[in-house]
C-alpha cells in the first residue's frame, strides 16, 4: 500500500459532486455518493472493506477503481477565507497514482499549484518555519556544496572505520602536517581501502622521498618529508640530487606512497555529520517537508520533518547516548510542538536511557521510539519504517479520527485497516 497526499486552492464557483461525477465517468470507477451506500458496499466488499454507514456529514466522496486497484478520498477543506480540494490517493502502482492525478487535473481544470500533503500539514510547516531560526553550526556545514559532495561516501561503514584510523594515526604522530603509509593503513584493512584512498574528497595523496630505515627507527621524532604532488615529480627530484642516500644512516633513499586527511572528511566523521544527512535524505522522500540542522531558540535541531499532519523530530547519534539526552531531546520536542522522536543512534543503548525513555513518554505525552544501527542498509530501513507507520496510521485522519466526522468514519477506517492483511492496498 502506499498513500498520496496533496491539496490545490479552488475558487467559490467549484462543485465536489460534479467534479467526482466526471472523474469516475473517465476512469470507469464508482462514486460513493451518500445516497448509494448499498452500492458503496458492495463494490468495497472485494477489496474486503464491509461498510455500515458512509459519510453521514461533511463535504467528502470516495471513489473506486478496481481495475486500478485504488481508492480516492477527495474532500473539501475550508482555511480562512479560502477552500481547498483535498486529495488522498492509496494505490499499489505508481503508474496507477500519475494517471488518478492527471484525470484529476482534467476534471477539475486545477492543472497547476498543487500542494504536497494536507492543508493541515501546511499549517504546521508554517508553524515550523515560523519558529525555526538561522541554521545551526551543522546545518551550515550540511548546506555547504563542498560537504554534500563528501557526506554521502560517508554513509559506508567501511569508509567511516578508515577515516576515523588514519585520523587516529595521525593524532599519535608529533608531526604538524603528518602523512601515513599506505601500508599502515593496509595493515588494518584489507577490503575497499584502495578505493577509500584513492578518493579525493576524503584524502590527499601524496609521495614523499623517504629513508624507511631511519622513519622507523626514529618514529617518535617530528622528521619532516620532501613532499610532492605526483610520484613522477618526487622521483624526478630524488634522480637529479647528487647524493641519493640518507643522510643520518647512508640508506638509500625511495619515493613512498602517503596519505593525508581533508578536514571536512574528518569533521563529517567526527561530528556526526554523516548521520544527519542520511537521516534528513530519508525523512524529505516520505515526509511533507523536511529540515536539517536548524535552530530554535537555544536549541539546536538535528532533523525536522512534517508528516501525517505531525511534526516529528528526529536526533542524531553517532555516539552512545547518555542518560541526559532524552531529556534534552525532549526539551526540543516541547520547543517545537513535536507529537513524535525519534532518536537514532550507532552505538549500544544502554538500560538507563531506556528506562530514561519510557520514564518521558507518560508525562510529555509524546511517542519516543529508540534505535540503533551503523550500517546505512539497517538506518535507513528503520527510518523508512518509522515513517510508513505514521503514513498509515495517517489514514485514521482521513476516515476516522476527526470528531466531526462521526461514527460512520470510524466504521470505515476500524474496517479498512482489518482488511490490510488480505488487499494489500
């Protein structure tokens, strides 16, 4: 199953009932009109859904179209001193959704300015934007061209562990500007290091000219390599000196392949950065809208997403969790009027931030779910389900959830969701 939502403004002059009525002559479907509730349900009993009353109040139709396997849900909204036409789409095929839209269009001659999701969702976009301040510290580096070129070759666990040792290596070396042999790096790993290397974005190569002998005898001492851009230029200058031996210990001297860290790769590893991208690359194909690294306030917001007519927060881990961090993620969630968190992390979770959790969710009266995973595969699969969750349970908004709405819609929406084991809409 999957849901499409989006709204367009209409004018005064626009008729739900006439417009429904053209759609389903062009796709051949049925229009559950309030006055066929015998034919609403019998139509709806293939697709498992057994109806005893149907949109009792409300300006709203259905429609069906079993060759498509889709069912529309249109619905008019008033906001302000304007109306807007409401359109829930589930279907199984995207093919099925484009054609649902453009016959839409058709009808309704709404051809342009169609909003992603409800007009309650773009009320609480509004909402956020209104609230959200300058980009934070990371949110400036997340928007820099320069790091987005980066960030993503982070998101290999591989490359992260390689980034992090030569970082390592490089902190024990007494060295300003240090460069590491590539057999070092081999030394720890074996697979896709070449590759890791060999990328620009993430290390500087460079050839040095070198006496392997005195390097490892005096590893302890700040020896400063003749350094050169291509290994043709660093051999080009070792043939032409006179004396190609070692001065301390009449070694021969070699060029030798070396390696240095960018900045930005280490920063992106370091603080954190990786995670927060991949979270909010995830969050923006499901949600409404989506932000990263904005500020509220003094609070520094990792990923904001509205979905479901919610505003979620999303926080982000690339270290373990203290007992504090709910609490502070909490705080956040206050700030910014979020119903839901959730909180990622690469580490273990431990049983007091746990216990932490569960101690929050009963007085703030928000949802927190608490996850942990390192490989990008397992991340954005947990992220993907938390979203798809919410889509769902969405669909109570559309049939049931609203007081206004009245019994009947929650008749559909309670039959509707214990049917989703046998359509698979």
């Amino acid at each position: 199953m999957k849901i499409h939502v989006e709204h367009r403004k209409i004018s005064g002059r626009f008729s739900l009932n006439r417009a429904m009525g053209n759609l389903a002559a062009s796709l051949e479907g049925t229009l559950f009109l309030k006055s066929l509730k015998d034919e609403a349900s019998k139509q709806l009993s293939p697709f498992g859904i057994s109806l005893v009353g149907l949109l009792d109040i409300g300006e709203q139709e259905i429609l069906i179209c079993p060759n498509r396997r889709a069912l529309v849900a249109v619905e008019l909204v008033p906001s302000g001193e304007h109306r807007y036409l409401q359109v829930v789409i589930i279907f199984e095929e995207d093919s099925d959704k484009d054609a649902l839209l453009k016959a839409l269009s058709e009808v309704t001659q709404l051809k342009a300015g169609a909003t992603k999701g409800t007009v309650r969702d773009e009320i609480q976009v509004r909402k956020l934007e209104e609230l959200m301040g300058e980009l934070s510290a990371n949110g400036q580096k997340l928007a820099a061209p320069i790091f987005q070129s980066v960030l993503p070759k982070l998101f290999d666990l591989k490359t992260r562990e390689i980034v992090r040792d030569v970082y390592g290596a490089y902190k024990e070396a007494l060295v300003a500007a240090p460069l590491l042999k590539k057999s070092e790096v081999l030394r720890r790993y074996t697979e896709a290091t070449n590759r890791v290397l060999s990328d620009a974005g993430l290390f500087i190569r460079k050839y040095k000219i070198n006496c392997r002998r005195c390097e490892e005898r005096y590893s302890s001492l700040p020896l400063i390599p003749l350094v050169y851009d291509s290994k043709e230029a660093a051999q080009a200058a070792l043939d032409s000196s006179e004396n190609q031996k070692c001065g301390i210990c009449n070694e021969p001297l070699g060029v030798e392949e070396a390696f240095s860290i960018r900045d930005i790769a280490w920063q992106s590893v370091q603080q954190g950065l990786w995670l927060e991208y991949l979270t909010h690359s995830v969050a923006k194909k499901k949600a409404v809208a989506a932000f990263a690294g904005r500020m509220v306030g003094l609070h520094e917001l990792d990923v904001v997403a509205v979905l479901g007519e919610e505003i979620l927060l999303f926080e982000c881990k690339d270290t373990s969790l203290g007992h504090n961090d709910p609490f502070i993620t909490a705080g956040k969630a206050q700030a910014i009027g979020a119903s839901k968190v959730f909180m990622m992390t690469t580490r273990d979770i431990h049983d007091n931030v746990k216990k932490a959790v569960e101690e929050l969710a009963r007085p703030w009266e928000r949802e927190f779910t608490l996850e942990q995973a390192e490989e990008e595969a397992e991340i954005r699969s947990k992220i993907t389900n938390f979203l798809e969750d919410i889509e769902k349970n969405y669909v109570g908004h559309i049939f049931a959830q609203r007081e206004h709405w009245g019994a009947s819609r929650r008749l559909i929406y309670e039959s509707w969701r214990a049917s989703q084991s046998k359509i698979e809409l």
